[in-house]
C-alpha cells in the first residue's frame, strides 16, 4: 500500500473524532440551554443556532487544547500509529482528555444559576477552603442524578461512535522517505490549523481568543454564556487573574469623577452595637416588602418575619449585590471591596493592611467578631476575617454540638442564632459584630421537626427561606430582651442572589437584587427608599451611623446622609461591568463601553449607544474612573488609605 494514501486515511480518521467532540460539545450547549432558558432569553430556533455557530470558535480553542496530546501522537511518524496497541493507547488519551473537559459543561448546567456565568478557575478558590469537599461532590450527585445520568450517557454514545470507525492495522514495508515527508506535511498543516484555532487566528495583531470575546457576537450579554463553553472558560483563566492596573483617564479627570476618601460629620459621635447579617442567598426576589412596588403578577415572598420588621426600619428597595459569591459579599459589605471577574479574595493581593469596618470600629474601642456555622476555614471566612483583624472568630468548632449539623454544610441556623445571641449576651459593649448565615444554601432542606411547617412554594429554597426568616424571628425575640438590644444597630441582607421564579428576576441586572435593611429599636430609622444602594454603601453607613469623625477610604456612600455622591451601583455579570447611575446603565466589558440603557431597562434589551449623550459620557467616565482606582489601590496595596 502506498504510504502516504495510509497517512491520509488515518487523518481522515483523525478528522472524525475531531469531529464528535464538536458534535457532543454542541448536544452539552444545548442541554445547557435546555437547564438554564429562563435565564438565557433566547427567543427562536434560529437564534439558538446563530449562537451555536458563534460557539462553535470557543469550542474549537478547547477542543484543541484538551487534544493537542492525542492529534500530536495521532500525526506523528512513528511507524506503529496503526497497531491495535497504538490505537489503544490514542483512545484511553483521547477520553481520559475530552470527557475530564466535557464534564464540566455539565456541572453548568446547575451551577450557572448560582453565578449566573460559566464557572472559571475562581470556583477553586471557593472551594479550596472546605473541608466537606465529598460530601458536597457525593449530595450534588445524588440530588442531581439527572445531570450525571446525562453526562453516563452521552459519555458511552461518544465511546459507542469513535469505535464504529477504526484504523484498520497497515502490514508492510515503508517507504520512509514518502511516509516521512508525507508526515511533515501533515504536522505542518494540522499544527498550523491548531494553531489558528486555539487563536482565534493568525495575525499578530490579535490577540488569542478570550472569554470578554465572545460578547461580540450578541445583543444580549447573557446569551454570550450559551457561546461559551465551560472548559473554555477554565483554560482561559487558569493561572491568570483580572488585577491589572488599568488606565483610562488622567489623574486629574480621575479626581472629578471618583472620590474614593469619606469625611463624614452629619451625627454627633456615638458607639451603638452594630449587628450585620450577611444572609446565605436571601435574594431580594424572596421579601414581599422589597416587591411592593415591583407590579409582579401572582407575587409570593417566604419570609413574614423580616416583612413585618421592615415596617419598622429603613430598608432599600432598589439595592444589589457586588458580586455573585459568598466571599464578594463578605468583602463587599465589611471590607467595601467589590469583586468582578474574579474574587479580591482570591487575588495574589488581600493579605494587606485594609480599611474596613473592622479596623475602623476597633479604633473605636469596639469588641469585633465573626460567627458563620460552617466548619471553622470554610468559604475562606476565617483567613479573610484574620487578614481584616476581627478579634474573634466563631464556628462550628465554638458551637461544639454536631447534633445541629446540618449533615452539609453547617449548624441550623435557628441554633446557631440562639448561639450568636448567648454569646454576645456576655460581651462587653460596644460590640460589633457580623453573623453569616447558612441554611439558605443548596440542598436547600431544613430541620426535621420543622419538615412542613413552612410553604414549599415554586422553587426548592421557598421552604429553607421560610426557616432562616423564622430562625431571625426566634433571634430577635431573645435578643430583644437583653439591656445591649436597645443600643444596637441591625443590618441585614444577603451576600448574593439564587434561584428566581419571577420573570422580573430573570432580567440579567436584576439577578443581583438583594434586599438592604437598617432597624434600630429607638425607631430612629424608618422608611422605603427606592434610590439605588449597594453593598459596599453599608461599610460607609455604619460609619456615618456612629458619627466615626475621621477620614476614612470608601468607594461607596452612607445611605443615611452622603450628599456628594451620587447613588449608583457596580457589579460584573455576563463578561461585563454593569455601572447604574442616573438615568441610564452602562455595561462595559474591560476595554470598552459595549452599551448604554435607560435605568428602567433591567434586561439590557434595548441599547442606546447610538444615540450617546453629554449624562452617557458621564457615566462612562464614572465606570472608568471606579475600576482605575479599584485595581491601582488593590495592586499598590492603599487599601489602609
């Protein structure tokens, strides 16, 4: 047989197994979608397929990094490529490779409704903190069976189609001058072409193909999370991090339009108790008080407890999250430290001297704690609690009684509550302290004794909400008895969004809507207040609160008496930061604005870019102007100052 005919057959042979990974990559995005179309909003068949073509690139650039092993065996001349032990060995690499990768988009299809993104190597930092890694794996196993059932099945069809075509084994003499030369060819061509594709292509005036990419294809920034794929998104950012120092505007144009340096003299200095629950995936969406004014057909909300408190507090109707983690939300609320495409946490800078409410309340003389129910170390609360300097830090291990754990994750909450209240019972007053919750959290089940006392509704946290509003009912009850109780501040909200039923919910600004409420029992603050709030506006509040008489850095507003700044928010979602200020949102995705929407338009479906104004620009400058002095103070460690 001629040596080269017996080359081109086996890249043609190449070229089909090529050729089911690109054929199972787009069942997983369809099965994606099929998971997640509430939160994808696409609207026809053919845009589907548009958007799977566009994926099509993203998918080519990790089907060539997760088989640049087997095409580089598959092509080589080594003169046995044809044995059956050869051919062995290429298929163990093969699937070993792809269905390591591919499995992953399957993890998408439950996860990307927590985060409402495709999962990047930022989840291992999230993870490297747990000591219950296999209990999680084994429950997100058992509880979505279906998925995994998905995944064996496709996994043996893949198997089942690669062993239908063979290389049939080649018994004769080589030519090896042909086989060779035949040979260079080919790894010159394929290596070109894998090349070309892990690129994107092949000017040097390119760069290769990044994540922030695919949204040049789409009109709505979700529907870039359906063009890319999950091992795309992990090879993208594996051993790399967003914190790099940008520079879009002048020193001088940064100083008009930031101010990152608070001076507060609107209360007479006084040092009240500060109690700030940060509530395990308590979305905005779950309080009917927060959706009075929402006009959401057939509405339901799962927690009459803090509906009846916030008649008598001042809580925040229009107000986000900074990030879409548990961690973001730890740092955004104490610390003022949003996180965007990746966690400030997990970034090579948080071990810094920081300014935060913990610092500046110990200056104050305050008693500062940390309570989280989980194992002590878990979520990374307990390093980032030491780097922030609280003087006390209580678990799992303090509440010493594991007939209250949960089985997953943690203590029930209502004990857990009765535990923070008994243990600040015993402090020395001023305290400060933050208590993160946890029962809210997927598996999303609650007490045995409590199994049906609180409405299941339409989706599977409704029940667990139930039982984390009725464990703050329980606290306030007891607490409201103790002498520290009159002279504390609460805060609560949550550290991020979760599971939505309201399509309202679905709208891709409003997944990070989390409820903001302030109660003091003197009743001195009262009220709805509809203008925009964030996260990261807590840590100067609480300051204003107390009437803290120094500066003071900040890159939020005291939502109690901040003339100067104007209200707005920031957040990143769907590859782009999402800046609402005024009139108008602007989303920009790191290089560029790619769009302006009237403030209204919480689904992004309408984009005003061309039609840019002198209040447009503004915004733009101030987005700008927020990430320049973000990554520059985080990068040369001025976050003390």
């Amino acid at each position: 047989m001629n040596n080269a005919n017996f080359r081109i057959k086996e890249l043609l042979v190449l070229g089909y197994r090529i050729f089911l990974a690109f054929f199972f990559y787009f069942i997983a995005r369809t099965l994606f979608f099929a998971y997640n179309s509430d939160l994808l909003n696409v609207s026809s068949v053919s845009e589907f397929f548009k958007l799977a073509y566009h994926g099509l690139t993203f998918d080519r650039t990790a089907i060539f990094y997760v088989n640049a092993l087997f095409i580089l065996l598959s092509i080589l001349p080594l003169w046995i490529n044809t044995r059956k032990s050869f051919q062995k060995v290429l298929f163990y690499i093969y699937f070993v490779f792809n269905l390591l990768a591919y499995a992953t988009n399957f993890i998408d299809f439950i996860y990307y409704k927590f985060i409402f993104s495709r999962t990047t190597m930022a989840v291992t930092a999230t993870l490297e903190h747990e000591s219950n890694k296999g209990v999680l794996f084994s429950k997100f196993l058992i509880h979505y069976w279906h998925v995994f059932a998905l995944f064996l099945i496709t996994a043996a069809l893949w198997i089942f189609l690669y062993k239908m075509v063979k290389i049939t084994p080649v018994k004769t003499k080589y030519n090896k001058p042909v086989y060779f030369g035949t040979s260079v060819v080919i790894f010159l061509v394929v290596g070109v072409g894998m090349l070309a594709g892990i690129r994107g292509d092949l000017q040097k005036s390119t760069r290769p193909l990044n994540m922030i990419d695919a949204n040049r294809y789409v009109q709505k920034p979700e529907h870039a999370d359906l063009i890319l794929n999950t091992p795309f998104s992990l090879i993208r950012t594996f051993g790399k991090t967003s914190f790099n120092k940008v520079e879009f505007l002048s020193q001088e144009e940064l100083k008009k339009n930031l101010s990152s340096k608070k001076f507060y003299t609107n209360h007479e200095p006084s040092k009240p108790n500060i109690v700030l629950f940060i509530t395990e995936s308590f979305s905005r969406e779950y309080i009917q008080s927060f959706n009075e004014d929402m006009n959401i057909p057939n509405y339901v909300g799962y927690a009459p407890f803090i509906d009846s408190l916030a008649q008598h507090s001042l809580y925040f109707t229009n107000a986000f999250a900074n990030g879409s983690k548990s961690i973001h939300g730890v740092s955004s609320v104490i610390a003022g430290i949003p996180s965007f495409k990746d966690a400030f946490t997990s970034s090579p800078y948080p071990k810094q001297k920081i300014e935060s409410l913990v610092s500046t309340l110990k200056s104050e003389g305050y008693d500062t704690s940390f309570f989280h129910g989980a194992a002590n170390g878990s979520m990374g609360f307990l390093g980032f609690s030491n780097i922030l300097g609280y003087d006390h830090y209580y678990g799992r291990t303090e509440f010493n009684n594991d007939e209250e754990f949960d089985g997953v994750w943690g203590i029930w909450d209502e004990p857990f509550f009765q535990f923070v209240k008994q243990t600040l019972d015993k402090k020395q007053q001023p305290f400060f302290s933050t208590i993160f919750t946890v029962s809210s959290h997927e598996p999303y089940s609650v007490p045995e004794k409590y199994k049906g006392k609180f409405p299941k509704g339409t989706q599977p946290i409704h029940q667990t909400i139930g039982y984390t509003d009725y464990s703050f009912k329980k606290f306030f009850e007891a607490a409201s008895k103790e002498p520290w109780f009159k002279n504390t501040i609460f805060i609560i909200t949550a550290d991020h969004t979760n599971q939505i039923e309201y399509k309202e919910y679905t709208k891709i600004v409003n997944r990070s809507a989390v409820p903001i409420l302030i109660y003091t029992p003197d009743g001195r603050l009262q009220g709805k207040r509809t203008d925009l709030a964030q996260q990261i506006d807590i840590y100067p509040t609480v300051l204003d609160l107390i009437g803290y008489n120094k500066p003071f850095r900040s890159w939020g507003r005291s939502l109690v008496g901040d003339n100067q700044v104007e209200p707005f928010t920031i957040n990143y979602i769907a590859n782009q930061y999402i800046f609402q200020r005024g009139k108008y949102i602007c989303t920009f995705d790191g290089q560029k604005v790619t769009g302006f929407y009237d403030i209204k338009d919480k689904a992004l479906a309408n984009n005003l870019i061309a039609n840019k104004n002198a209040e447009m620009e503004s915004l733009e400058k101030a987005c700008k102007a927020f990430l320049q002095d973000y990554f520059e103070r985080i990068i040369d460690r001025k976050l003390d100052k």
